[in-house]
C-alpha cells in the first residue's frame, strides 16, 4: 500500500492522483485499524482533497469516501464529524440527483441509522426517519419493509419523548404495513399492541390499554403452544389495570395466570436441564413430570 503511495505520489509530489487517492484512503483505514486513528483520518483527507480536485468537490463520486469517513469517526465515537461527513455525502447527492432520488434515500438511511441507533438522537431521528418514509413512499408506496422498519423507529422516538399518542399512531401504522405484509400471526404484531398497551397505560387510558393488552394476548396464545414470558407480561400488565379500577377479582384471576406461567417456565427449565443430564448420560429420557406441566399449561390457556 505505502509503495503504491511511493508510485503515485514520489517526493509528496502526486504524479498520479487516481493511485494516489486510492492508496492514502486505503491506508487511513488501515492505520485507523491498527490503533492510528489521527494519522488515518489525515491520510483518508487527504485521499478525498485529491478526489475533490479530480473530479470536482460535489461529484457523486465522492460520496462512499464521505459516507466511508463518516464511519471512521462514527468507530471513534467522534460523532459531530461523523455527522459532518454523512450530511456532505447528502449535500451532493441532492445537488447531483435530486430531492426525490434514490441516492438521498441511501443517505437519509444511513443518518437514520446513525442518529437513532448511536447517538440516540431522538427529536433529530424522527426528521429524518419521516423524510425516509416520504421518500420511499414516493418511489414504492407505503406497504414497504424498510417503511415498516421505520415506523416502528419513530414509535421509539415519539415514546422516549413521551409524546405517547405520536407514539401510538407510529406504532398503529407499523402495525397496518405489518398486516399487509405478514398477516396478523407474527410476532411484531402481536408486540406492537403490547407496546400500544403499554402507551394508553402511560396516558392513564385504562380501556384502550385493555382492548390492545388483550389484542396482543389473543395473537401470543395463537402463536405459541406453550406459554412463554411475554404471555406473563402480558397477564401481570392486564392485572395492574384492574387493580387500578379496584375491580380486585379480575386482578386476582389474571396475577394468578402470570404465576402460573412463570411456574410453567420454570418446571420446563428444570425439565430440559435433566433431559440434557440424561441424554449426556445416555440414559432414557422419558421423564415422569410432563402431565403436570401440560396441566400447568391448560390453566394457563
């Protein structure tokens, strides 16, 4: 790598700067790898001054370079410049394709990704996130995976802002896609009315949160033939709302579901323990125990 440099750029003269270029971005990598961060993003600059003189500073060109050192401060959790770079990779793809394109599409995601999952940048993401969900609708219609991804981000956002109905509808939409797509019987949809459930209880909407805690109920026990921890969740959440209504009998009725299905969980765990001890011993694995579990079980149903 250095000798190409040498080649490309004998004397710090650069003879020829398409090597040039190529090799000192190459090589800022591989000292950002090897514990040279400062050195590394000195020689990825300068590969890009060279590209910028090339080929002019907002050529499409550019972008992966822009894009590329942006996730070398992102590694460094130097994250202001990280941004820095990712927003000049957005500039030129505006400038070069347009507002409505598939290159700013890109870039919003990556900001996106940025934002909202490393920096945790809430109130920013959810700019960001709506433009994506603009844009890829423009291009595709709502009814898109990415957008179901999306919707289910800016459900995040709204909630760690507590604006909760903001919360809710991003939840419902996401939801909507999500039956679109898969249908009822999947595991998102089934935890996207929990977490609607858990938002009404925020916003002390005691009935709402019932209908959505009892949505996501009906959809894990269609799910699952054995209970498992989100169904006590869900059976813990339903009794907090009825004690809160003072409706004590139906508290009760559901607390007792919850502990059996921990009671369940915790018999099954103890089951596939010495069903592994047997097997490990080669011995018969028939153990005497199963009908109480399945009967744990019913009660549960």
């Amino acid at each position: 790598m250095r000798k190409a440099l040498e080649f490309a750029k004998p004397n710090g003269h650069v003879k020829h700067p398409k090597i040039a270029a190529t090799s000192l971005k190459f090589l800022g990598i591989f000292l950002n790898q090897m514990g040279h961060p400062e050195e590394g993003i000195e020689h990825f600059q300068e590969g890009i001054q060279i590209e910028a003189t090339i080929y002019g500073e907002t050529s499409s060109l550019l972008v992966p370079s822009w894009n590329n050192l942006g996730m070398i401060y992102q590694s460094l959790d130097q994250v202001h410049h990280a941004l820095g770079c990712f927003m000049k990779a957005l500039d030129i793809n505006k400038l070069n394709d347009g507002e409505k394109s598939h290159s700013v599409l890109t870039s919003y995601n990556e900001i996106v990704t940025f934002l909202f999952t490393d920096l945790k940048a809430y109130e920013s993401s959810i700019e960001f996130i709506l433009k994506a969900i603009e844009l890829q609708t423009f291009f595709d219609g709502e009814i898109h995976e990415m957008n179901k991804s999306r919707f289910l981000m800016l459900g995040e956002c709204y909630k760690n802002l507590s604006e909760y109905q903001k919360a809710i509808d991003a939840y419902l939409k996401c939801a909507d896609i999500t039956k679109a797509m898969d249908g009822e019987r999947s595991n998102l949809y089934e935890e996207l009315f929990y977490l609607i459930g858990l938002l009404y209880i925020e916003k002390d909407e005691n009935q709402n949160a019932l209908n959505a805690l009892f949505k996501s109920l009906k959809l894990h026990l269609s799910l699952h033939e054995n209970p498992v921890s989100q169904a006590a969740r869900l059976y813990d959440r339903i009794a907090d709302i009825f004690m809160k209504l003072k409706d004590y009998k139906t508290a009760n009725k559901y607390y007792l579901k919850a502990r059996t299905v921990y009671r369940f969980l915790a018999r099954e765990d103890r089951r596939l323990s010495q069903l592994a001890r047997l097997m490990t011993l080669k011995m018969d694995p028939s153990l005497p125990f199963l009908d109480s579990i399945q009967k744990d079980r019913d009660d549960v149903i």
